[in-house]
C-alpha cells in the first residue's frame, strides 16, 4: 500500500503501521510471559487483498486450521485472529498446561479454553498499547477458538469485515518462537473500515 489516508484511519498509513508495529510488539511480549519463552513478531505488512487472495500463504480451503477470534471494541473496531495449523495449536496448548510437547492429540474443551486464553491475553496487550499511542478506548470481545476448516474460518472474516466489494484491508505479521519452532501463528488485525481513529 502507498502513503494514502484510507477510510479507516484518518492519516497517514505509515503512522498506522508503527502503531500497529507496536502493538504487535507488545502482544509479543506478553504472551512470552505466558508461555515462558520468548515469542518474537515478524515483518508488519498492511496490505489490501481480495478476499480471494486470502488463501495465497495459507493453503488449500479445505485445509484444517484454528483460528483464535475476538471482536475489537471501542473507538477502534474490528476483528483481530490468530490463524494456526492444527499441529501448531496442539503444540502450544501442550505449552500452556506444561506438558512435554506431543501430549496433546485432539483439541477438546480443555485445549480450546486455553487457547482461548492466548487469543484474549494477545489482543488485550495488542489493544492496550494502541490505547495508550492514540488516547482512544480500545477493548477486545471474549475469545471464540475456530477448529474448522481454512474456509470456513476465512468466512466468518469476510462476513464481519465491512468490505468494500470483495477487499478488505489486513495488517499482519507471524508470531512464533525462534527457538523450538513449537509456536507459530499468524496475527491478523482486520479493522471495520467505518471506525476511524485520526
């Protein structure tokens, strides 16, 4: 993307994007502190993409995935996901009931809710930092954890996201460990593009 304003957010994008940046950052830092090691943010990109492009990175339709969904709130409104492999999910709700990584085989109640926990904890530390860079009240709905697959995830998105025809504006990066490679997601921040921060 330019240096453009778009409808969302009344300035210029590279402003946004280090907000955002920041943000990520700090949603990196606190979910480290709950899965005890370090947990570092990607590339930010902030592109617009046809909803049919969604798919590009991430892998056939049909492909099953989890994605860790919560509602934005406030002056700020959108929609912010983890999308993960199932493998993925099964590795990081191991890490969160400390169990050696492999002890989970399905993702029942109990693995969801904690992943549910990684998705709340993610956006809140997300949202607080963008708080505090634009004065603005920011707030996460409760977590939803989507065990289905890739297109039907990508659906509820679609759904929700107020495109304009079949685009929509996603500001990404991958949150992972460096280390073992056990935790891997990638963090979408989709905003409604009628909330508008200036």
């Amino acid at each position: 993307m330019n240096e453009q304003s778009v409808s969302w957010y009344r300035g210029p994008l590279s402003r946004l994007v280090l907000q955002v940046s920041a943000g990520m950052e700090n949603a990196a830092r606190g979910l480290s502190g709950m899965l005890g090691r370090t947990i570092t943010t990607g590339t930010l990109q902030a592109k617009v993409v046809r909803f049919s492009e969604l798919y590009t990175d991430l892998g056939h339709p049909e492909t099953g995935m989890v994605g860790i969904y919560l509602r934005m709130e406030g002056d700020l409104r959108g929609q912010a996901i983890l999308i993960l492999s199932v493998q993925s999910a099964l590795d990081m709700a191991d890490l969160l009931m400390e169990e050696p990584p492999g002890t989970s085989t399905t993702l029942g109640d109990l693995e969801c809710s904690a992943l549910g926990e990684v998705g709340n904890l993610t956006v809140a530390y997300f949202l607080n930092a963008m708080s505090s860079l634009t004065g603005k009240d920011l707030r996460p709905s409760p977590p939803a954890v989507m065990v289905n697959m890739l297109g039907a995830i990508l659906n509820v998105l679609a759904t929700t996201a107020g495109m304009t025809g079949d685009e929509l504006l996603i500001i990404e990066t991958v949150i992972q460990d460096p280390q073992d490679k056990l935790v891997e997601a990638r963090f979408w921040v989709i905003p409604d593009l009628a909330s508008e921060i200036e």
